[in-house]
C-alpha cells in the first residue's frame, strides 16, 4: 500500500522545538531588551545566545526602536482580539505594516513615552520604515520566528522507529508544514537520499565563489520526497530588480520586476547571491537585499498559494500525490489549516486514503468530511510507531 506523512510542529517537539504555544509564550513574553539584530541584518532573541552575539546584536541603532515597535504590536493585538495566536498575529501585523503606517508609529509612540523621554528612538523608527516598511517588519518577524526553530541539540533517538518505516516503504512522500529542519537533519544523519524540488542543476543563480545554488525547479527524483508546503528558515528570494528610469546623473534605484527566483543556502552564500545567465555564466544582478527566511505563515496562506509560484507548485503538487496516498500517518498536526484538510477529505472521497496513522495527544481526527470506512489508528508518540500499521 502507498504511504506517505504529513508533519506538523508536534513532529520536531522531540528535537527540543516549540509548538505553537511556545511561539505564543515567547512572543507573549516582554520584548524590550530581549531583541538583538546583527551587521548582516539578522534578527534574533537574546535567549540562547553567548556574549560575543549578545554584544554585537546591540550595537545596531535598530534594535531599541524594533523592541518598542514589537511590543506594541503584541499589546495591541492582545487588546484587541484578547486571546494570543502567533499565525493569526502574524496576519495581523503583515496586514497593518502594509497599510497603517500611521496608527504603527501612533501606537508605539504611546509606549515609548511611557517607558522614556529620549524621543530619538521614535525618530530612528520613522526613519527605519519611511522607504520599505513592511519589508523591515516581515524581516525581522521572520527572523524571530526562525531563531526559535533553529536546532540547537543533536539528539535523535526518539526518530529511531520513524526513519526505519521511512527506510522500509520508500518510494513515499513527506508533507512537512514545518519551517524547521528536523527532517534534512535526520535524512543526513542516517544517509537517506531525498529530493525537496530543489536543484542546482543549470541553476541561474550562485554563491560567493560562484558555486552554483539549488533554486525551486520542481525536482522530485529521489525515492523519497520532502515537500515543504509552508516554506523554511534556509530557503531565500531572490529578486529579479531592473534600474528605474531616471534623468538625474546618479546610479539609478534598482526596482523589483515582481519575479524571483527561490533559493537554498547557507549563511555567507545569502549575503552574496549573485544572478547568472546560465549559458554563459555573466552576471546579470549582483544586488539582493532580501535575506528573511521565506516562511509560509499567517492565517491567509490560500492567497499567497494561489499567487506565489513556488508555494503554489508545491501544493499542486501537494494536492496530486495526497490523493495517491493509500496509508497515511500524520505527526503532530492540528488540524488547523484549511487548505490542507481540504485535500485530505477530497482523497478520502475519491476512496483512495484507506488508513489514517494518527499520532496526536488528543486522539482525533477532526476533518469536515465522513471518515466512516477509515482506519484510523491513534498513537500518542512517534516512538511507538509499528511497521505492522504501514502493511
């Protein structure tokens, strides 16, 4: 039978990674003096960090402005909608940042007034955000949310019984909603060749030496196959700039051309990302301010699929391999995302989704469609999985 997984943040809870509500504590928690932001642009908590990082993140003239700027936003969100939800925030904010810039600085001012008399940091805030203020704030939320989902521990003992049924029911699928890299870290450790539709192969765009980069090209060819349907915190954009007409005698402003490229790489390789013609090597664009993680977040996730053309690959994709899936274990998945339930009940119509594996505390399925002639199966730790189930 075919089998595949989905995963949701549950899946990396053993890797010592926060659910949903340790994002909300964090964010919940007071922000002022808990941000630092590095010369390479950066952001990050003070938690978990060694003095050289503490130090150094302190010094940008950003930080205390950001501080002030975020946690209004926390404070207003919770005054207004009462209960604290990160993705539902994270819309919130996105949402204000592109069209009330007005009320942000309204806002903020009334919390820096309160906690100092030095009127410079609201000066610095206007000026961070007069030229592209919802870029600086989707950075710098995405940075924040990525910093707590980077892995800080190496132990994977609790993997042991999962990476065997992956190893033993290939060819399959892996779903993954996370942002984190749980899974790459494991199929490394345990030397598992996978595809995540990322390939260097005549790639357009290269790294500091000229190294050619792995960008989004759809390339699932391996066994087994990692589709990260909401993004990850080592997946960049790169974005396609042409110069804007000008009569003035001075280098003309680069302006995006609204198409991109999707990258992976690490950390110098980002910051020196470079556009080739593929054929011949010459650069064409060596400018790329855009280094935030590219995460799929929020509560309007529908309209960036429908509009982004990695992520709507991806759930196309998406969408055609979960309606093949015979057998189906779900980690640590809430059941909370809309255009995800939809193409599980879709192939549970079709006939096709006999078994459900659900490893989840509360013991259930909470879909919209009939689940009557499923086999659903509940198991409270990814460590109990039976290779019996996957037969």
């Amino acid at each position: 039978m075919k089998v595949d997984f989905l995963l949701g943040s549950g899946f990396s809870l053993k890797m010592g990674l926060p659910l949903a509500q340790g994002v909300n504590a964090r964010f919940k928690t007071p922000i002022i003096g808990k941000l630092l932001q590095h010369s390479s642009g950066e952001w990050q908590w003070v938690y978990d960090n060694g003095k050289v990082a503490l130090n150094n993140g302190k010094l940008s003239s950003r930080v205390v402005p950001f501080e002030y700027l975020f946690e209004t936003f926390v404070k207003e969100y919770i005054a207004s909608h009462g209960e604290f939800d990160y993705e539902d925030f994270y819309q919130w904010v996105v949402d204000l940042s592109k069209a009330e810039l007005d009320k942000i600085y309204a806002l903020t001012e009334k919390l820096m007034t309160s906690h100092t008399d030095d009127e410079s940091y609201l000066k610095r805030l206007k000026a961070e955000l007069s030229v592209a203020p919802y870029d600086e704030i989707y950075s710098c939320l995405n940075h924040l949310i990525a910093d707590m989902l980077t892995l800080r521990t190496e132990d994977y003992s609790a993997y042991q019984s999962f990476i065997s049924i992956v190893s033993r029911c290939s060819p399959l699928n892996i779903f993954s909603l996370n942002h984190d890299c749980v899974i790459e870290y494991l199929f490394k450790v345990f030397s598992i060749p996978f595809s995540d539709g990322f390939s260097a192969s005549n790639s357009c765009i290269v790294g500091d030496t000229g190294n050619p980069l792995k960008i989004f090209q759809s390339d699932f060819s391996e066994e087994v196959s990692l589709l990260k349907l909401h993004g990850g915190i080592n997946i960049y954009k790169f974005e396609y700039r042409v110069p804007m007409p000008s009569d003035k005698p001075r280098p003309p402003t680069l302006v995006p051309t609204g198409d991109c490229e999707y990258f992976k790489a690490g950390y110098r390789d980002k910051h020196y990302v470079k556009f080739i013609d593929a054929n011949t090597g010459v650069i064409i664009q060596e400018f790329n301010s855009n280094i935030a993680p590219q995460l799929l977040t929020g509560t309007n996730k529908a309209e960036t699929i429908r509009t982004d053309k990695m992520f709507g690959a991806l759930y196309s994709e998406f969408s055609k391999r979960v309606n093949q899936t015979e057998i189906l274990c779900v980690v640590g998945y809430s059941y909370r995302d809309e255009h995800i339930n939809e193409q599980l009940c879709s192939a549970i119509q079709k006939g096709t989704l006999k078994r459900i594996i659900n490893i989840n505390p509360d013991n259930s399925v909470p879909l919209s469609c009939d689940l009557c002639g499923v086999d659903i199966r509940y198991y409270s730790s990814i460590e109990d999985l039976d290779i019996e189930d996957f037969q």
